[in-house]
C-alpha cells in the first residue's frame, strides 16, 4: 500500500495516513454499478412475453425423471429451445446472483 506523505500528530504519536481507502469501501460501490448495470441490460433485453416464460420455467426448475424413482435435476442451457430465451434466463439468472451479493 503506498503511503502519503501527510502525517498527523496527537499527544506526541505520528501516524502515517494511508493514501488509498480499504478495500471494502472501494468494493461495495462497484457492486452496486454491476447491478445497476445488469438491471438496465435485464429490461432492455427481455419484453413481457419472454418474462412470463422465464417466470414459467422457474417454476419448472426442477423436472421428474427415471419414472418411480423420481430423481429431480436441474434444467441446463442446453434444455432451452430458444437462444434468445436461453439468453434471456441467464441475464436473469446474472441479476439475480448480483442482487443476492448486494444484500451481503
């Protein structure tokens, strides 16, 4: 870290002050740029139609298979008939993700 040269003085203690702020407040703001960002790519790339779909395949997340044993795995890309979908459902699962880190 490099160091300024402007320094303090109180009750005979010099303390050096630090030119770059911590980390964690140099962090937390480009966090919220990233999900303002995804925010505005979110809603110019998707319309209504493509929305309800995406909402409808959420509630399909999880899908039945091998009959009776009904072992549960996760829809992939690849599950996905339509690219501009798939694309659409992973700028949503972007902001999603980016939201869920915001919180923190």
């Amino acid at each position: 870290m490099a160091l300024s040269a402007a320094t303090r003085s109180r009750n005979s203690v010099t303390k050096i002050i630090p030119n770059t702020p911590p980390a964690y407040h140099i962090a937390q703001p480009s966090v919220r740029l990233t999900c303002m960002y995804m925010v505005r790519l979110y809603e110019a790339r998707t319309d209504r139609d493509e929305l309800f779909e995406i909402r409808r395949m959420r509630k399909q997340l999880f899908v039945k298979k091998r009959g009776r044993r009904r072992t549960r795995a996760r829809i992939g890309a690849g599950d996905i008939a339509s690219p501009a979908l798939a694309a659409s459902l992973f700028d949503h699962m972007l902001l999603i993700t980016c939201q869920e880190h915001a919180g923190d």
